[in-house]
C-alpha cells in the first residue's frame, strides 16, 4: 500500500506533465507549419514594410551630433543617409547594420551645430521613408564631470531636498495644532498628493507616448502604477494599517519616487537644451514642494521622532531628485523617464489612501470625516496650492 | 566667342585626360570627417555628402556615362528622299537606386532614369515606337511642334499597358526640348522617372546666316568633334510621397559628381544640353564655378540669348539649352 501510493502520485504527476506538454506541442507545430508552408502568403500585396523610428537621445558635442534611434519596423530597418537641415551629412553608425526591430543604434555626426540655435535631422532609410527629429535649442550636452554632477545635484538638492527640509521645519509649531487642525494638516497631504498622483500620471502618459512603439508606452505607465500601488499597499498592510512613522515613511517614498521621475524629467530637459533651468524655474519647483514637508510631518505631530528621523525622511523623499537630475541629463530616454513617473504615481495613489484611512480612524467619524469643514478646505488648500505653485515651473 | 574654353566647378573638374573615362576616387563611405583626396580641393564640401555609392551596374545606367550617351534611333530613307529616323521606347516599371542605399520604385522608358537622350537633325521625319510594359497607362508627350493626335496627352496617343502606339512627326524646330509621359495624374507620372531630353540640331542648309554655328551643333560633323557636349537632365525624387523632394540630382544619382567629378579637356569648349524636370519646386539653379557661359534659351537660337554666371530654370517647362563655357 505504502509502496503504490507513490507510484500512483508519480504516474498522475506524469499524466499531468502529458497534458502540460500536449497544447505546448501544439502549438510549436503550429508555429512551425505557419513558418513553412506560409499560408499567410495571400496577405502580401507588395506593400512595403511598415517602419518606425524613435529618437532616444540626443548627444552634441566637440565631435559633432550623436543620435540614439530605435528601430520599429516590421523587418530589420536600414539607415541609408542622414540629413541635417535638409544637407546631406557623412555619418558612422554603431553597431553598424540593419538595425532589428526593437534594437538600437547610434548615428554619429560631424555636424558643426551652433550654439543655441534649432537644428532638424531627418534620416532617411532604404526604402525612402524619413523620420524627423527636431533639435529645439543646441547645447553641448551634459558630461559626467564632476562639476557638472555637482552642479546637477545643487539643482537636485534645491528642488528636492530643501523644501521638504522646509517644511518639517514647520513641526515644532504644527505640533500644538487640536483635532480640526490635524484633519486640516491631513487633509491637506492627500490634496497635494492628489495633484501630483494627476501631474505625475499625465506626465507620464506625455513621455510614453514619445517612447518606441515597443515599449507600449501606456499601457506601460498604468500597469507600473498599478503594480507599484498594490506592491507599497502590501508591504504597507502586512501588520495593520500604517500610522504614525511608518505613514509618515510611505509618504516621503511616494513624494521620493515622484521626485525620482520629476528629476529625470528634469534632467533630461536639461540635456535638450529645451528648458534653460533659471534660477525662477528652480525657485518655483522649490516653493512647489514646500508642502510635501508638511505633508510628511502630519502624521508624527503626536510622536517625539528623532532628529536623524527627520534627516533620513528628508534624504528619502527629497534625495530621489538629485539622482534623477544626474541619471536624466547624462542617460535616460522617454521610457525610462515615464516608467519613473508611473512607479511614483503608484506610491502616491497608496499614500492617498492610506492618509485617507489614518484621517478616518483618527476622526472616529469614518467615512463623514471628508464632508466636515476642516477637511473640505484642507483638501482644497493643498491641491490649489500646489496648481498655483505649478503656474511658476511651466513655461 | 573665345577660341580657348574650358570649365571649373562643382561638378566639372578640367583634365588633360579624354572623356568620361573612369576617374579614381577616394571619399565614398569615408569616414566622419575625412577629407578625401579631390583632385580640387576648392570643390569640397566636406563631410555634406551622402555616404556610400550607388551600384550603376545594378541600375544598369551610370551618371556620367549618361552626360554623353546620345540616342541617335536608326535612320533609313523615305520614298520621297527625306530622312527617317525611328527610336524604340519602351516603358517598364523597375526599381533604382536612387542615391547610396536607397531604393526607389520608378517608372523608366529604356529601363533607366532619365530616359534615352534623343538626338535628331532638324527637317527629318521621326518615328517613336512605344510599347508599354509597365503596369500603368504612359505615353510620350514630345516638346516642340507636331500634330495634336501626336501629342501624347489623354486622347491622343496614351498607351495602355501591353498596348503600343507610334508617334510621328517632324523634328521642328531645333533646340533642346524634353519629353515626358503624360498620363494623369501627371505630377506623379513625371517624378516617378518618366522623361528624358530630346535634341535637335539645326540643318545647316536650312540657316546659311550662322552655318558654322549650326555645323558646330550638329552631330556627327567635324566642327561638332570640336566641342565637348554634355547632356544634364535636373530631377529629384520625393521618396515619402508628401509633395517634397528627397533628393536632388543630375541624372538620377544624387551626389554622383560631387564624388565623381565630370572630366573634360582643357582647351576645348563645352556645351551643355540643360533639361530640368524637378518636380514640385518653382524654381531651380545652374551654376558654375570661377566661369561665365553663353546661355540659349531652349536652344532655338544659333546666338546666346544671355551671358550669365548662374541660370534659374523653371521646372517642366523650362529647359535650356546649349551652354558654352568660356574661361573667364
């Protein structure tokens, strides 16, 4: 009995492997009888293939311009020329080749680009078609030296790190608020997050769509979002409902990834030429974001945290833009940037809700907490203050 | 007009050397930024050039064999002693590269782009049998002076594919015309490839006041002998289908004299047959380097009707003739 037991577990077990087997097998005769006996063959009327390029990224410097396109097609596409301001130009490709779909390669230029005016490069593949990539505003681009590192992360510091310092500065005094004024604190945190849960989404949705084809840039954006919301959401509830500190820590990391994809944005800009950073610029991402500090000291005004609690939520939420500053400006495209973008937006949706349920266990009025007054203005509050501050960064 | 001449610039380079024999050049698919060893540096432009090369041999034509590949048809006598002179012109679909790389799907009379340059001697009889191999309704729409069944616009000698038809009229007047297919839409039938240059030489019986001048254009005469003549035909091709040209060239292959300077004997004049054909754009130049020519509208003339530095040819209608460059 003992000994046929097995025996029976391990016959099912290969019966079971059977029918695992059998649909993998058929479809790989599928597969292969499409792929010899062509029976698609009917559908080709000579059209030619379908063919898509996407500009990753744009290097200019002492040797001229560097392109990094991404090859779309439906067959490996080839680079025949490349034009720059409608001047046929000599250029190098690497890897050299017919670039497969999905793959990469660099163009490179011995163009004599001139500083601060708008260059067009169109490159023109085998079969005719042109893709068009705009140069709005010609910079040498960012090196990885180390006053350009340094420099980026001073930008970094002051639009990520500074405001949020800022604004747990404002614990000593937010601490002696009553109960109306913790809603409104509160309140006030899930109306800023709620503007950068829409900024962030739509932002990313914008870059997505100037990534490759490949990386189906929308659907990207949401999955990542979702995937990393419920993600914090477990880790977040795998001993009860954050409160306290740890609330405190899941909003500086959504506020940090937010910051993380804002510096990529940010930084990429940056390298594009596209965005000369100002000084009023920087000042106005700065006051931006004073809030999120506020935001972060809302739910410890009851707790006594210490001093290096305060640096490292500080570091968690506003260091995040300093390497996306550096990572943006020197090595980034569109995608890597939205994807950015969508994980933070996944952490802001989190926070919100969890926020929201530390507002409604500390109000002892459930879901009505949201229609009292406090709570109706610190909402309002937050999200116009941060539209208005918003006014100052877009140009 | 000077006895001595010789030509300069960007697409003629003055040699001691005889015709279009091939020239040795360094340069193509250089390196960014290389310069390659042109026999004048003053001609250079630098890395702003297509990279790689065009197969002729694939194509089945080459650039510059082109400039002095003439079409003189076959020549018999008719009944009342005139002259008849018949070309064969077929149109067939084929695909050219265009510049390095990049293939276009042309439509070609004689399989090549553009067309045979056909050459007559005025007062002669011509007949052109066209038979049409191509997928699309053409034809061969002459400029010049015939008969309107002879035209060879919708109605009058349009030829359906696999059909055939034989225009027939007389070469008047001289100069240098161009033809054309002229099946609708005709935008799109023209700067597909359909078209060619189409000489005249004038009779120099028929123009006693400037016999020299006529012989010295005549084919085949010893006074012709004398003169370098080149046939240039001005095209582009729009490779995206928005209404814009991609690539601007003479004779087809965009940046072929760039790499390939055109060779000529110093000290024997040029003439230069003009055709532009460019489609889409309103206007277009013709200019040499460090010299003056005589200038021939349509070539109707046997005495320059300008002396200039550079002409802007209109495209489709304008064509100009004969140039003849002077050292300056």
């Amino acid at each position: 009995m003992n000994e046929t037991l097995p025996r029976a577990a391990i016959r099912a077990a290969k019966t079971n492997l059977v029918w695992l087997a059998l649909p993998l097998i058929a479809f790989a005769i599928a597969v292969a009888w499409i792929l010899s006996a062509d029976p698609l063959s009917g559908f080709r009327n000579g059209a030619p293939p379908i063919e898509n390029l996407t500009f990753e990224r744009t290097v200019l410097d002492d040797s001229g311009l560097r392109l990094l396109v991404r090859a779309g097609g439906s067959e490996p596409m080839t680079v025949a020329q490349v034009q720059v301001d409608d001047a046929y130009w000599q250029f190098t490709q690497d890897p050299s080749g017919p670039i497969a779909r999905g793959r990469a390669a660099w163009l490179n230029l011995p163009f004599p680009w001139m500083l601060g005016e708008a260059h067009a490069v169109k490159v023109v593949t085998n079969t005719g078609a042109t893709f068009v990539h705009d140069i709005a505003v010609a910079v040498p681009t960012p090196q990885a030296t180390t006053g350009q590192l340094r420099l980026q992360a001073l930008v970094g510091i002051i639009v990520g790190i500074v405001p949020v310092a800022v604004g747990l500065m404002f614990y000593p005094v937010l601490r002696g608020v009553g109960r109306d004024g913790m809603a409104f604190l509160l309140s006030l945190t899930i109306g800023l997050l709620g503007f950068l849960l829409v900024d962030a989404s739509a932002e990313a949705l914008e870059l997505a769509g100037e990534a490759a084809a490949i990386f189906q840039g929308p659907v990207m954006v949401v999955l990542a979002g979702l995937g990393s919301f419920l993600l914090l959401i477990a880790i977040g509830r795998r001993s009860g409902a954050p409160a306290g500190l740890a609330l405190s820590t899941y909003i500086a990391l959504g506020i940090g990834l937010h910051n993380l994809g804002e510096g990529l944005a940010i930084g990429a800009a940056f390298a594009a030429g596209s965005a000369g950073l100002g000084t009023f610029l920087v000042l106005g991402f700065a006051l931006h974001n004073v809030t999120e500090g506020i935001g972060i000291a809302a739910p410890i005004l009851k707790k006594r945290p210490s001093i290096w609690t305060f640096i490292g939520l500080t570091l968690l939420a506003g260091g995040p833009a300093v390497i996306g500053m550096w990572l943006g400006s020197l090595a980034t495209s569109a995608q890597w940037s939205a994807l950015a973008l969508a994980v933070g937006a996944g952490a802001i949706l989190q926070v919100i809700i969890e926020v929201g349920a530390y507002l409604m266990r500390q109000s002892e009025r459930g879901r009505d907490v949201f229609l009292t007054p406090p709570v109706l203005a610190g909402l309002a509050t937050g999200a116009a203050f941060m539209f208005v501050t918003a006014a100052l960064v877009n140009i | 007009m000077g006895g001595l001449a010789a030509a300069g610039g960007t697409a003629i380079c003055t040699s001691a050397t005889l015709g279009q024999e091939q020239a040795s050049h360094a340069g193509h698919a250089a390196p960014a930024g290389a310069t390659t060893q042109d026999p004048m540096p003053a001609m250079g432009h630098g890395a702003m050039m297509t990279v790689g090369d065009v197969d002729s041999a694939a194509n089945g034509f080459d650039p510059t064999d082109m400039l002095t590949d003439w079409e003189t048809g076959t020549v018999s006598t008719l009944p009342d002693g005139r002259t008849l002179r018949t070309f064969e012109m077929r149109a067939e679909d084929r695909e050219i590269e265009i510049a390095p790389g990049i293939k276009f799907p042309a439509w070609t009379y004689n399989g090549r782009v553009p067309g045979p340059a056909l050459r007559a001697k005025e007062g002669e009889r011509l007949r052109i049998v066209f038979r049409n191999y191509a997928s699309h309704p053409h034809s061969i729409h002459f400029h010049g002076i015939h008969a309107a069944r002879m035209d060879g616009v919708p109605g009058a000698g349009m030829v359906d594919p696999g059909d055939e038809f034989i225009y027939e009229f007389d070469a008047k007047p001289f100069g240098c015309h161009l033809y054309h297919c002229h099946a609708m839409p005709l935008r799109r039938h023209i700067h597909k490839g359909m078209y060619g240059a189409f000489v005249i030489d004038p009779d120099p019986e028929r123009r006693p006041e400037h016999v020299d001048v006529a012989r010295s254009r005549l084919l085949g005469t010893p006074e012709n002998a004398g003169w370098q003549e080149l046939v240039m035909v001005m095209n582009a091709f729009d490779t995206n289908f928005d209404a814009e040209n991609e690539f601007y060239a003479v004779n087809t292959v965009a940046h072929a004299f760039m790499k390939r300077p055109i060779r000529i004997v110093k000290g024997k004049p040029v003439r230069i047959y003009l055709v532009n054909v460019i489609e889409f754009d309103p206007i277009n130049s013709f200019h040499l380097h460090a010299n003056f020519f005589d200038y021939y509208d349509q070539g109707t003339t046997l005495t320059p009707t300008l002396n200039r530095r550079s002409h802007h040819p209109v495209p489709g209608t304008a064509r100009h003739s004969r140039i003849h460059l002077r050292r300056a």
